[in-house]
C-alpha cells in the first residue's frame, strides 16, 4: 500500500510498501519530495512506486561517486556528448577522478573537494606522461569538464540538489600561437596543389577554401554540393567510434552553414562527383553506405575515415617533394587556421569569419582571429580564388 504525508508547506513524504518482514511488519520505502499540492504529490507517488516495481529505484544516499559512473556511462548520450567527447571524459573519469573520489557519497562530495581537485592539477607531477609541470589550461578545463559533466547528471536525476562542480573557477584556456602560412609561402604551397593526386587536391583545396574541419570534409556528400549559390553546404562530419568505425554525427558545436567557394573549386567539385557516380554504377549491388554518395569514398561508396586525412597529411610532410618546396611543417588542422587568419587579415567581417569557422560564439573567433575586419562571405570566396589563378583541369 502507497501513500502520501504531508511534511509542511509544499514538502510531502512519499511512501511505499514493498513487503513484510518475517514479524509481519511493513517494509517501506519513502522519498521526500516537493510539490505544489496534494494532487501534484499523487502523480509524484505512482512515478516513485513504478521505479521501485521494476527495479530503478535507487536509494540516494547508498550512491557512491563510482556507482554514479555506471548510470553517466549507460545514459549519457550522443545527443549529450559527442562520442569523442565521451571517451575523452571517461578517460580522465577513470584515471584521474574515480581513484581519488569513486568510493564516496555523493551528499558528501562539496565543493571543496573540486577545488582540491583542479588545484592539484596546476602543481608539478600533474601530468600523466612522466613530464614535469602541470597541465596545461585547456587539459585542466577538460578534467573540470568531466567531473562537472557527471555530477551535473546527478543533479538532473534528483539524486544531489546541487552540483557542486558549478561555481568553481578555472582557468581560462589560453589559445598557443598555432603555425601557419604567411601569404608568400600560402601562395608557394597552393601553386604546388595541381601536382598532388586528385583526390588529395580537392581535399586540400577544400580545407584551404572553406576552412573545414577534416571530419567535416569527409562527410561531404553531392547533396552538399550547391552549383547555384557557388559553395557547400556543412551539415553533418564523420567519427571513429570505438567497435563500431566510421558513423556521422551533428558539426562541432552543431552548428549547420554554408560556405561559398571560389569557381575554380566548384570545377574540381563537379569533377569529383562525376567519378563518384561512375563508380557508384560499377559497384552496384557491392556498394556500401546506399542512399549516400560521398565525395571522398574507395571503390565501394565508402566514406574515408576522417583521421586518414591527417595521416596522409604525415606522410606528404615527410616527402621529398615536400620539402624540396623549402616550407615549414604545418598540421592539416593548421590549413584552416592558415585559411582563417588570411581573411581575417584582408579585413573580412567577424561574422563571416565565425561562419566559415564554425563557431558558435563569436567571442572564440575574436580570441583565435582578432583582427581588424570588413565586408561578408561572398569576399571570402573571392580572396581565396586569389590563390586559384590557374585555370581548373
């Protein structure tokens, strides 16, 4: 038999019987809850009592930080976290945070002890790697992260009234100066592009052009494609996950855009989706990812995995041809920095620059590409056809 008790002014006690001992006495569960009336507490009494029949009640003050971790784990998730995200978290769950706070309670988990926390990671030995010094700003930001991201689950489930994680500060990220190409050595490498392998033409070309994110260049399908409006539409990127191997998901900060290109780009897109077709035709009944048709794929439709981007990248730094061109190495992700900071110095306004980016506040645009700027994206399809004088083959 279930029950309401009214405890005081909009606080009621919840109660269920869920046996008899062998004397013959009831055997209950209670919750205290709040709630606007009577009628409200009722509705609040039949939740309680199914998530005691069919196993999900937990009892709130038996939950340890680590039990915490099997329910973040099973319920957070991909519209919660990016899977990237998630691993990266979980990593840091179970090397840094669990060692130290995985046997406590959660109603004993305060404040201090993430401050204790985040603190300890800005003294010598904090690194993992045998390195001295402490970690840097953005590897403390994310070990906040992931202790925020499990206690605020806590929170959202009822189990703790507030999250303790939530006022603490931490540092701010700092951005490193990132390498990239001055004009001159801009327009040295792009003069080099006609020679690389067509496929690695177009994916640099692009990443140079629009400033995409390598796992957002791998995703890109026909469907993208607008010949109309002169550029590509970025709605979804490609990961690696765990098991399962390349899957899409949302953009970076699910953010959808567009983003115009220059002429001779599109005649290199129109190229590539022709052979595209041709080979889907052949592959027939083989091909894989039907309903798709992505720009970058082998002989079966298959999209490649966006980490054989940067991979590829590795290897033509290392080549002769490379380095008889006398440029420094730069990371693949650096072409978008190069890409952005370009614009930027041309005088392209700030929202078209946090277009092209991607961001979702343009206060990290003003923090990586704060200069001075002026005029929209249809510009930046121009300034960068400045790099394409060569006619398209």
């Amino acid at each position: 038999m279930s029950h309401v008790e009214r405890r005081g002014k909009n606080s009621f006690r919840l109660v269920v019987t869920i046996g008899y001992n062998e004397k013959g006495t009831p055997i209950r569960e209670r919750k205290t809850v709040k709630a606007k009336n009577q009628t409200e507490a009722k509705k609040m009494l039949t939740m309680f009592e199914s998530e005691i029949l069919t196993g999900k009640y937990i009892k709130t003050e038996n939950i340890t930080l680590q039990r915490l971790y099997k329910e973040w784990l099973e319920n957070v998730t991909e519209d919660d976290l990016a899977p990237r995200t998630k691993q990266e978290y979980i990593n840091i769950l179970n090397k840094r945070i669990l060692p130290l706070y995985g046997h406590m309670k959660l109603e004993h988990i305060k404040p201090i002890h993430v401050l204790n926390f985040v603190n300890s990671l800005k003294k010598d030995g904090a690194r993992l790697d045998g390195k001295k010094g402490p970690l840097s700003s953005s590897s403390i930001n994310n070990c906040y992260k992931a202790f925020n991201s499990i206690l605020s689950f806590a929170k959202t489930m009822k189990w703790i009234s507030d999250n303790p994680a939530e006022d603490i500060a931490i540092p701010t990220v700092r951005h490193e100066e990132t390498e990239i190409y001055s004009v001159k050595e801009l327009l040295t490498f792009v003069e080099h592009l006609q020679t690389l392998p067509f496929r690695w033409q177009v994916i640099v070309a692009l990443a140079l052009s629009s400033s995409a994110r390598q796992g957002e260049i791998a995703a890109l399908e026909e469907k993208h494609v607008d010949f109309d409006r002169g550029g590509i539409h970025i709605n979804q990127a490609l990961t690696v996950k765990k098991e399962i191997g390349v899957t899409l998901k949302e953009t970076k900060n699910k953010r959808k855009r567009f983003v115009s290109l220059p002429e001779e780009l599109m005649v290199l897109l129109k190229k590539i989706i022709h052979i595209r077709k041709q080979e889907d035709f052949k592959a027939g009944e083989y091909r894989e990812w039907p309903g798709h048709l992505f720009l970058f794929t082998n002989e079966f439709g298959k999209p490649i995995r966006p980490d054989s981007i940067s991979q590829w990248w590795g290897r033509f730094m290392d080549s002769g041809e490379f380095k008889e061109l006398g440029l420094k190495r730069i990371r693949f992700h650096d072409l978008r920095h190069t890409s952005l900071t370009y614009l930027s110095s041309k005088g392209l306004r700030s929202k078209a620059v946090q277009n092209r980016a991607g961001h979702s506040r343009i206060t990290t645009t003003f923090d990586i590409y704060g200069h001075g700027i002026d005029d929209d994206d249809q510009l930046a399809a121009a300034y960068i056809g400045e790099m394409f004088k060569k006619e398209a083959k």
